[in-house]
C-alpha cells in the first residue's frame, strides 16, 4: 500500500514550516505539486525551495500536475466545485499509481493547513475509494492564514467569552448569524464586507491582510468605512506584486457582548 503525506506549510513564510513537517518531509520519495497557471508559478517555486532546503540530498522526485480548468462564476456552484473535484480526484489517482511505488510514500505540500479552506482530503477520500490505488494518508497540521494574520495585527482572533465565525465571502454577502461578534472571512475576491457597513453603519472593525508572509504582503485595519478604500488599493498592489491574492480577514463588531452574570 503506497503511503500519501499532507503536509501543511504555512502560510507563505518560509519560517512557518514546523518540526513534524520538516520531518515529514524528508520521508517522502515523490512530491506531488499541483500547478495553477503561470500566475501562480511562485507557488510551485517556493514549494521547490522548500525542498532544496529540507532535502539537500535531492533523493526524491517532483511530479507537477496541471491542475483542471474551472468555473469561477458558475450558476451552481455546489455542482461547479463537485465536478472539478470528481477530475481532481481522477488525475490525483493516476498520477499516485504511476509515479509513487507500490509501498513507496508521496506526499502534497498543502498552503497553510489541509483542514482549513482547503479541498485536498475531500479528494483524497475520494482516491482512496478508488480500488486501483490503495492508498493510507497522513495529515500533518500547518500554520494557517488565520493565525498569521492576527499575528501580524497582533490582535487575539476573539475578546473574552465571545466566539468566532469562520465564513467565506460569498456567505458573508448574505449576512452573519445573529449574535455573531467576530467572524473570520476566507478568500474575498467581492470586498463582501462593504455589506455589514452598509446594513450597520459604523458598527465593525475589520483587520485585513493578503498574501501573508510573503514578499506581496498586504495589511490594513480599521473601521470597515475607512479600510475599505485602502484595502482595494492594497489588493491590486498584491496582485501587481505577485499575480494572485489570497486574502483573509476578521470582522468584529465594535462593541463587545454582555458577559454572562
């Protein structure tokens, strides 16, 4: 039975990488790299860099793998992510069968943590239902853009007895669920927090961040009326930077929740 690594790599400083993922990758005898386009080349080419410094030895072998076209503004996009998923899947398991050893290990370099926002063990499961390749996978956690943003703020992600609301843009157009204090939004390519302003006029604080730890790092806090001019200017310089934004933010509601009596 061939062995699948998920190792999360932070979230694009070099620093992030733990001990277990350093570990974990000096296992591996094949590094399956999935590449997105030439705008995001220096996604491949930080992971190879990775590799050149936790593998000197240069034992192991480096498979890139196209990743499939998708529909980025389809009219079901639950179907939409379902089929891309499904030729995912199909390419991940034959590409494993033809270049990772019967009882060889693999492994995938993950951005940030392969539990957070991240498709890789759905499609992972979905291999190993495939009888043509057995397949035991291991997830080793990473450091998220979550904690690298509050870091960088140096806020903590909630105030006291308050929970957090991880959410993604296009849900947060919608609204937040009632009594929600402090949310965490992934990926917002439509500024969808303009919406809470504009529903509660001065009532939120946002802490804004794209590209985290690495050299097209963007940042910008503040209440959510004078943030949101300079975080459109801030996200197009990151993409001017690098050729693509991840972007990740918190939202909270300027004043705090009753504690309990």
């Amino acid at each position: 039975m061939r062995t699948l690594l998920v190792i999360g790599i932070g979230a694009g400083d070099p620093g992030q990488l733990t001990l277990q993922a350093i570990d974990a990758i000096k296992r591996a005898d094949v590094f399956l790299i999935v590449d997105k386009g030439e705008a995001k080349r220096d996604l491949v080419d930080l992971r190879r860099a990775l590799l050149a410094t936790h593998r000197p030895d240069a034992g192991y072998e480096v498979v890139e793998l196209e990743d499939p076209p998708r529909d980025r503004a389809p009219d079901d996009y639950e179907h939409a992510v379902l089929d891309w998923h499904a030729r995912r899947a199909a390419l991940f398991a034959d590409t494993i069968a033809a270049t990772v050893p019967e009882h060889g290990t693999g492994a995938f370099l993950v951005w940030g943590d392969p539990t957070l926002y991240d498709s890789i063990l759905r499609i992972l499961e979905q291999v190993q239902h495939d009888a043509r390749v057995p397949l035991a996978v291991e997830v080793v956690p990473g450091i998220t853009s979550v904690q690298a943003l509050a870091a960088r703020h140096r806020i903590p992600l909630n105030r006291i007895g308050e929970a957090i609301h991880i959410t993604t843009g296009r849900q947060l157009s919608q609204g937040l669920p009632p009594g929600v204090a402090n949310a965490i939004v992934m990926l917002d390519a439509r500024h969808s927090y303009a919406a809470l302003e504009e529903r509660e006029p001065g009532a939120w604080h946002i802490w804004w961040g794209a590209n985290l730890g690495t050299r097209s790092e963007q940042l910008v806090s503040g209440p959510i009326a004078e943030a949101a001019p300079a975080i459109a200017r801030a996200r197009e310089a990151a993409r001017d930077a690098a050729g693509w934004v991840m972007d990740t933010y918190l939202v909270r509601r300027d004043e705090p929740a009753a504690l309990p009596s």
